[in-house]
C-alpha cells in the first residue's frame, strides 16, 4: 500500500465502527504481523486477536484480512480525501 501517505490511527478506523481494540489488531495487520505477532505486542492470545478479526470483518462486511486492510483503507482514504498509510504508531 506505497500509494497512501498519510499514518492511519486508531481513532480513524473508530470512525468505521471498530472499537479502540479492533483498531490496533487492524493496524498491526496492515503490518503485515500474524495473529501470534499480534497477540505478543498486545499481550493477547491468539486465539482473542482471531476474536477481534472476525468481529473486524462483520463490521467492514469482508471475509479475509486482505479485504479488511484494502477496505478500511479505501473508506477512509474517500471519507478524508486524503491517501493514508499504514505505518504503525
């Protein structure tokens, strides 16, 4: 996602319905980080970043990760006419 060049934050994916939580999985998603990563930087399980994904995915009515991360990142580039990035924060 080079094109995008603004930091996306967790109170820009709250705007999308995602609690603070939801936020930070997705963030560290874009990453490129596995649930086990994941978990370990916010001291969770796994098994409770795969809670916290799925929930992601309802809300942004996708059914993979890749589809949470390209459409989080379209509706907020199109609601902030703005690119963003997903650099970590």
């Amino acid at each position: 996602m080079n094109y995008l060049n603004e930091q996306i934050t967790s109170s820009h994916l709250t705007k999308l319905g995602l609690s603070c939580r939801e936020s930070e999985v997705l963030i560290w998603v874009m990453q490129g980080k596995t649930n086990e990563e994941i978990g370990v930087v916010l001291k969770i399980s796994p098994r409770t970043v795969k809670k916290h994904l799925e929930r992601v995915y309802r809300k942004l009515g996708v059914k993979t990760r890749m589809a949470a991360v390209f459409t989080a990142a379209e509706s907020l580039k199109s609601t902030n006419g703005a690119s963003i990035s997903t650099a970590a924060r």
